[in-house]
C-alpha cells in the first residue's frame, strides 16, 4: 500500500512534490498527494519510484518546459519535510566492503542513533529513514537554506560517525535535490524484485531545532562527506595560506612567557589535559590563547600553519577551515570577557537597584552592559529582555534575529528549553553553560529586564488585532478569492475579511520578526474569533478547494 500522507500531510497546498521513476528517468510533479498515490499505485512495478524530500515552489514547476524530463535541482528546492540517511547492507551487486552485513546489522546502527525515526522503510537491500518536522519547513530566506542544507549535512554526517565506530560505512544523501525510494513499489536493480515496505512509523515529529544537540562536531573526527553539488576552491580568499609561514616572533615570545600551555600546545604536549588531542583541537587552543592576546587573523593563520607543521600534520590550506577556526575562537574569547566581566556588572546593577535615589540614566547604562555581555555570550543580539507583569508573569526575548515569548520563570530555569526557544525563533544555536552560570545568566536578565503590563495588547486576541492590522494595511485586500488565491492575498467576501494562513506566517516572520508554527499561529488567531475555513476556486481548469482562515471584519476595522 503506498501512504505519501505519513510524509506530505502538512505540506503547503500551492507546492509541489516530485515523483521520479526508473527506467524511463521521468517526473511527475503533484500538489495533490491523493493525485500522486493513485499514479504510484497504477506504476508499471518493474519501475523503481522516488520521491523527493524537499518541496518545488509553483513559480519553478508551473515555469518549467519538459517538466517530465526535469528534477528539481537543489537551488530550487523551497522547503523540505524531514531530514533522511539511507542505510545500505551487503549485497552481490555493491563493491564496498565495509558496509552492515545484513539487515538486523542495519537495525543496530539504526537504534544508535540517538534520535529515533519518524519512518523506517525496507528498501529491499537496506533501510532509508526518515526524521519528518512538525510540519513542512519552507525556507523564507536563502540564509534559512543554507541553515537547513547544513543541519542535513550535520545530521549524515553525525550518522556516519556512529557507523565509523562499527567499522561501516554509509553513503552521503545530504543534497537537498536527493529523491528516496516510495513504499509501497519495488526496487528493481536485481533480477529479482525487492518489495519496498514501510518497517516502524514511530509517530515521532521535530522541530529543526531538535537536532541540534545531538550533532557530531566535525572537527573532532577525520571523517569527511562530500557530495557532487559540493566544491572547494581551497586557495582563494582574504587569508594568505604559506606552507612556510611563522608567527609574529615577539608576540610568539611573549604569549608563551604569560601563557605556559600555548608552548605546550605548540608542541602537542597537553593530551591529558586538553578535551580535545586532535590537531584540530591543538589549533582551536592556539587560537584562543592568541585570540585573547588580540592577534590579527593572519597572524593566527601563520601560527596555526608552523603548529601543523612542527608536527608533521596535514597543513589544511584551506581558506574554510582557517576562517571557521578563528571565528570560533574569537567567539570563545568574546563569551570568556563576558562570563568574567557579568559577575561585576549584575551586583552594581542590585546595587543601583537598591538606591531609593534611582538614578534612570545609570540604570539604562548598565542595562545596556548586561545585554551587551549576554549577546556575546549567546553569540546573538539581544535588544529587549521583557517582563510582563501577568500572574504569574510570562517573559519575552527581542533579538536581532527574531523575538519568542519564553513563557514563566520556569522556562528560564530550564536551559534546554530556553535553548530550544531561541533556536525556533531565530536559527542560532546559543552554547551550553554549566548551571552556575545559568543562574548568573538569568539573573542578569531579571536585573536588565523592561516590565510592562499585560493589556489588551499582550493578550493572544490583543496580538492577533495588532498584526492583522498592520497586514491588511501593507497588502491589497481583494474581492475575488479566485484572483487573491493566485498570489495568497487577503480578499472580502460577504462582509468578512479572509488570509491564506501561509502568507501570513511569512509576513509574520519577515515583518514583526516572529515565526509561529502553524498551530501557534491558529491559537492566536481563534482568540481573535477567527475560524479555519475552505474556499472553492478554479485552478487549471478543475475545481478544487483552498484551506483560508474567515478573520472578523468588524474588529479589525473597529
């Protein structure tokens, strides 16, 4: 039985998936996923059949001549369901040596993976899984893109690690063009058909943000992945890259004299110590000791290169590494002045809030010291920390990159949620701090935090009104749904305003910096006395139906 819904459920009604097969290298692009499981289902079965995990915009497909003989390359893709790995085991027809042996080999990788799938389907010679979101994350922006490209990349690379320790190997799938086998059709690349089958649905959902503390780093194991779509251009950038190069000899001089283990760095000389022994880690250390002293990038690069060197390691002349290793140190060091100077700074602020002779002026100045220290120790921009005096009182961060309420004291307590928040809102991923820290951490924002009163404005209906204001002000409000569904624009029918859910959602994100799941969304918008409803339009010819939400004309307009 083919089941696509169990992948495609909440994907956009306007995007498309691709569906390719073999041998006639053909693809059928579908918005309507019942539509794509009555063709896979009436497919020749000595076709083998592939889809695509990430969503084709309708400006692509709708645009493309030949569609049939066309995938949709990774710079087009828009959005993608889930993260996936493909798992090969032994077979007659693969050369590699070192893959699982058999399937329940496959399975023992699988469940060390420390993220159970949300779908395990029995290719015939293997298994591929599937990690699917909450739901279909669209990409707003090409930086949103590239994070996502990343975290795929991440996530097989992480999947390779764990198999390395098992002395196997899986190939790399983290191109976002990549198609996988549909259950329910047969792999055909032997004489003898292979049923491919859905194995375990876990009914387990992520959100990106999920992932993230479950990743290898890269820079403690020498395992690559690459794939065609990836390039390198190793000798070209702002760094000058000299095999022979060697740090500033006086500054050289003197971060050993002040700093003992740089010399022992230098030398690899600290494996019990140091968390990290690989060349790599050495180099993060050297960094970091020069970083502090407040070394120019070059000067860093030639350090790092005579430290290779020295000890006969691989140079790494790439311009990548070299740069990701500074800013990584720079960060650490940033973060390090901060943690040391916020001790100071959080007890003069008690002290000036004590002062029953306020002084407004040095409050907002130390305010501003706080945020600015807590911003480099999150590695993000805070610009408001705020504190709504409900009962209990909920809490709300505003940063350059997006703003999220946290929710009670409770939520500041707990890092990992915290975390989590500032990953959905803004796609940074802030560092982990012992609990120390933690506490130190939250009680600098509690003592730089701005109070408002929770009104109208700061309840969910309070929030809807503002924002549909705004959204009706800035986009054209049409009378004809047939015309408003071509572009997602608001239309009036019957004396009721009507939004297409998703054009909302980007507006949000890009115009009031806040990006709401589809649920969070709807729960603010039923405050507000709106309704889900579905419209029914003309589109190539049929008629279908469109999923809008009916918003109160006369609040809006009250």
């Amino acid at each position: 039985m083919v089941d696509l819904h169990e992948f495609f459920a909440y994907k956009p009604e306007n995007y498309y998936v691709l569906i390719w097969h073999l041998p006639d290298k053909k693809s059928e692009w579908f918005k309507d996923i019942d539509k794509a499981e009555t063709f896979v289902e009436n497919i020749n079965d000595g076709y083998d059949v592939y889809m695509g995990g990430g969503l084709a915009s309708p400006d692509f497909v709708e645009n493309l001549k030949n569609a049939s003989k066309r995938r949709c390359p990774q710079a087009e893709i828009s959005g993608l369901i889930g993260l996936w790995a493909d798992i090969d085991v032994q077979a007659e027809h693969r050369s590699k040596p070192n893959l699982p042996q058999s399937k329940d080999e496959a399975m023992q990788l699988i469940n060390d993976i420390p993220l159970k799938p949300s779908v395990i389907i029995d290719s015939g010679y293997g298994f591929q899984c599937w990690w699917l979101f909450n739901e279909p994350y669209i990409f707003d922006t090409q930086q949103e893109k590239q994070n996502l490209k990343e975290l795929l990349k991440d996530w097989n690379y992480t999947i390779k690690v764990i198999a390395d320790k098992k002395n196997w190997a899986v190939d790399a799938t983290h191109d976002l063009s990549r198609v996988m086998r549909v259950p329910g059709t047969f792999n055909n690349k032997q004489e003898e058909p292979k049923e491919v089958k859905i194995t375990e649905i876990t009914n387990k959902r992520y959100s990106p943000s999920a992932f993230i503390d479950y990743l290898a780093d890269n820079e403690e194991h020498d395992i690559t992945i690459t794939s065609a779509e990836d390039g390198i251009n190793p000798e070209v950038g702002d760094l000058k890259l000299d095999p022979k190069a060697q740090p500033p000899f006086d500054k050289w001089n003197a971060l050993q004299s002040v700093e003992p283990k740089a010399q022992a760095s230098f030398n690899h000389n600290r494996d019990d110590d140091l968390n990290d022994a690989s060349a790599s880690g050495y180099d993060m250390a050297l960094a970091s000791y020069a970083a502090l002293a407040d070394w120019q990038d070059q000067e860093i690069v030639d350090l790092l290169i005579a430290h290779r060197r020295n000890n006969s390691c691989d140079l790494k002349l790439r311009q990548d590494y070299y740069k990701r290793t500074i800013k990584k140190a720079k960060s650490y060091v940033a973060k390090l002045k901060s943690e040391e100077a916020l001790g100071e700074v959080v007890k003069t602020a008690e002290e000036v809030h004590e002062n029953e002779d306020l002084d407004e002026e040095k409050e907002e100045e130390i305010r501003s010291e706080i945020i600015s220290h807590i911003s480099n120790m999150f590695g993000i921009q805070i610009q408001r920390f705020i504190k709504y005096t409900s009962d209990p009182p909920q809490y709300r961060i505003e940063t350059s990159k997006g703003n999220t309420i946290l929710g009670g004291s409770s939520a500041l307590l707990r890092p990992r949620t915290f975390r989590s928040k500032i990953i959905d809102a803004t796609n940074v991923v802030i560092p982990k701090f012992k609990s120390e820290k933690w506490e130190n951490i939250v009680q600098a924002l509690l003592n730089c935090c701005i109070e408002e009163s929770l009104g109208e404005g700061a309840t969910n209906s309070g929030i809807a009104h503002e924002w549909l204001c705004k959204y009706f002000k800035e986009r054209a409000i049409l009378d004809s749904p047939q015309e408003a569904s071509m572009n997602d624009y608001p239309f009036e029918q019957d004396s009721k305003y009507y939004i297409f859910g998703g054009d909302f959602r980007k507006w949000l994100k890009i115009n009031e910096m806040e990006k709401l799941s589809a649920k969070k969304m709807g729960t603010i918008l039923r405050a507000y006395g709106s309704e889900p409803t579905r419209i029914k339009i003309q589109e190539d010819g049929n008629r279908t139906t469109r999923s809008v939400w009916e918003i109160p004309k006369e609040k809006v307009d009250s």
